[in-house]
C-alpha cells in the first residue's frame, strides 16, 4: 500500500521523536531533582535554627547573665551540606 521510502521516514520519525521525548523527560528530571536538593538544604537549616531558638531558654542561666554573647550556627566540619 505504502512504499518503501514512506516506511523508512516514518521509522526514523518515530525514533528521533521518542529519543527527543526523552531526553526532554530526563532534563525536567534532573531540575526537578536539582530544585528539591535546594529546598532541603534551605528546610534543613530552618530546622536547626529553631531547634536552637526553641531550646535558647536552657542557656539562659546566671553565668551567662553577665556575659553579652552572640550565637552564630555554622556547619559542622565534614557534615553533609
């Protein structure tokens, strides 16, 4: 019904479209990943932050009234980013 030649267009056609298909599936993929990595590190730190602020009340002591101090949170050496 169809010659050759038609077969041969329509074969390479679908090809190219499933690998294009593809290739686009895995770089949407990879900036979902990439954005997910960014929000768990960001959801990470907020959650160390309030666990320091949450527990701020056991430091308040008399020893520590009489020294002005500031409390900065900085990575741990070799910690996981």
């Amino acid at each position: 019904m169809f010659p050759n030649t038609v077969w041969f267009f329509f074969t390479i056609a679908s090809l190219f479209l499933q690998l294009t298909l593809l290739n686009l599936l895995i770089a949407i993929m990879g900036d979902t990943y990439d954005y997910v990595q960014e929000m768990a590190r960001v959801a990470k730190t907020k959650e160390i932050l309030n666990f320091i602020g949450d527990n701020e009340d056991l430091l308040r002591n008399e020893d520590f009234e009489s020294t002005s101090a500031i409390f900065y949170a900085t990575p741990a050496e070799g910690a996981d980013g």
